[in-house]
C-alpha cells in the first residue's frame, strides 16, 4: 500500500522533500499540497508532483481522505498549529525544524500526542540520519571511554542582512543542540554564549563569530562555534573527547589534489549537498514508520528539548558571560 502523502509549503525545502517522496523514495506518493502562495503550490504540481491536488487551507489537507500522512514545511511561525491538527487527525506529521517557535508551543504538541497515546511526530532534525554522525555516535558509545569534552564548528560561507543574531542559535545552532544530546544520550543543564573579536564581514546588527558553551547532566562540557561569514564554505566539524581516546566526525568525501606545489581537497559551499543523503534517509524513515501508522525518529519530546535549549543560549547572548540554567520536565512515558 502507497502511503499518501500531503505536504504543506511548497517552498525550497518542502518542493524539494515533494521531490524526493515521489521520485527518490520507496513506499509513497504526495497526493495534496498546499502553500500560502498558490503559484508556489501549482507550480509544484506541475513540475515535480503532477499527481496531487492543491489545497487552499492546510486544515482542509490534512484532514482530507486522501492524505494519511502529512509532511509541514511551512514557515516556521504555523508549525505548532498544523502539527497540532495533524495529532488531532489521528496522522503521522514530519515536521520540519523548529517543532514550534517556542518551548511553550512545543510543549503543547508534546502534552497533545501523549493524550493521543501513540507517537505520530518525528521532527526535521537530519543529522541523526548522517552517516558520518551514525558512525561517530557508535565510537562514542564503544571504543573511547566516557566523553568529557566535545568541540563542534558551524560554518556558513555567508549570510544576508536580515539574518539576527538569535538566529545564529535558534536557526544555525539548532542542529548542534539536537545531534550532540543524541550523540551524547544526555541533557543540558547550563548555556553561556561568548562574542570573540567581531567579523569585518558580519552585518552592523550581527554577531559573528560566537561560542556557545553548554554543560550537560554528566559533566560533559560543550563549545560550539558559529560562525556564519566564514567566507571559504560550509564546514561541519565536530571532536569528541573520551577518557581514553578522541573521536572526529568524518569529513565529507571528497578527492585530493596535487596541482601548482599545493596539496588541496574542496571544500563544500552549500549546505543542502552536505546532507543531501541523510534528507533522503530521515524521510524514508518517515514514511517507513507512517505507513504502520506511528512516528520514529527525533520526537517531539526531541523538540521540545531543543526549544527549551535555544531559548536559553537567546537568553545567555544578551548577558554576556553569564551562565544561563536549562531545566526539562520529566519526560512523559510516551518518550521514555
């Protein structure tokens, strides 16, 4: 049986995530869309998904016959409201990061689904489906003692002007919140973030570089670097500190030159190529657990964390130096 896939917002991400159920992807069709712009919408239509009708109101695709499950793309501002209805419509939903724009609005997606009794919400956090993460999370967990330490970088070549400086967490960091408590199995307790010497590339309004410090529930200390005007690429980078042994997260592959007395290698500039696989996987995925109609993956629980996590490093940027206290409820069994 085809699952049947609806898909709200037909922007970049979510015209591309259309494409890969359809023509990637075992198990799954879109069969609706909907976009806040209808041209966006019948354009997806027309060039990647020509069998599926277009809607005008998300509610109305998702509770449509025709969709078992749906997939929330949209800005990130309506991702509460969708997810919420899709819990209320008894339907799986992938809905891509952030889970809601705050703790608060997580926390009611959470409280939602354990009413409902039954994970239906796997949350856009790709990175756990990256081989090279896969690879270093089963190191960490056997062969280099306890972790104490992990250095992480995020690196963009650039951004525009209308990126802010919460955003460097809430829309760069957001991904190290998420992978490193996985990789570690273990929550954050403290964020502190620290602005070092400012970039001459970065915008009046912006601060960049800067370092967020985390502490987890075991001890673990965590520096992660964002950067987001690095200008040479787009560079993941993340070092594992263990009491026996260090382990690196791979870099991506590529080939080796010997050319002009130089020893090069390139360096990706764009960070949809980067993950490109794991987008393919997490969403195989998705439609793997939907289509038994449940959820596996990030949770929503996974979410929420996040959320509660960026809300405090936001907090931590405008008092400099100052250590800032992360706090979970604790986890409804649904997650356990």
């Amino acid at each position: 049986m085809t699952l049947r896939i609806g898909v709200i917002g037909t922007g970049m991400i979510g015209r591309d995530h259309a494409r890969r159920i359809v023509h990637v992807l075992a198990g799954a069709d879109v069969t609706a869309v909907t976009d806040v712009n209808r041209a966006n919408a019948e354009g997806c239509v027309r060039d990647v998904v020509p069998r599926a009708k277009v809607f005008d109101d998300a509610h109305d695709l998702i509770n449509d016959a025709s969709v078992d499950a749906v997939a929330v793309c949209s800005w990130g501002p309506t991702h509460e409201e969708f997810v919420l209805a899709a819990i209320a419509a008894g339907k799986p939903v992938f809905c891509e990061k952030p889970l809601a724009t705050t703790a608060e609005g997580a926390k009611r997606i959470v409280e939602a689904e354990s009413r409902f009794g039954r994970r239906l919400v796997q949350v856009g956090f790709m990175r756990r489906y990256d081989r090279g993460y896969v690879a270093l999370k089963k190191t960490i967990d056997g062969d280099i003692g306890a972790p104490l330490m992990v250095h992480a970088k995020h690196r963009n070549p650039e951004v525009g002007d209308s990126y802010t400086t919460p955003m460097a967490i809430v829309d760069t960091a957001i991904h190290e919140i998420d992978v490193l408590r996985w990789l570690l199995d273990d929550d954050y307790v403290s964020a502190q973030v620290i602005c070092p010497r400012k970039s001459r590339h970065a915008s009046s309004h912006l601060a960049d570089p800067q370092i967020v410090l985390l502490e987890t529930k075991k001890g673990i200390r965590i520096d992660v670097e964002i950067f987001v005007n690095c200008k040479y690429g787009y560079d993941i980078q993340c070092e594992v500190v263990g009491e026996e042994g260090v382990a690196y997260l791979p870099e991506p592959l590529a080939i080796s030159t010997r050319k002009n007395a130089t020893l090069g290698q390139p360096v990706l500039m764009d960070w949809k190529q980067r993950f490109i696989d794991s987008y393919d996987t997490e969403l195989q995925a998705f439609i793997t657990a939907a289509a038994a109609g449940t959820a596996s993956g990030p949770s929503a629980w996974d979410g929420y964390a996040a959320n509660v996590t960026s809300d405090a490093c936001v907090a931590a940027q405008t008092r400099p130096g100052q250590t800032v206290a992360i706090s979970l409820p604790v986890r409804p069994s649904l997650y356990a």
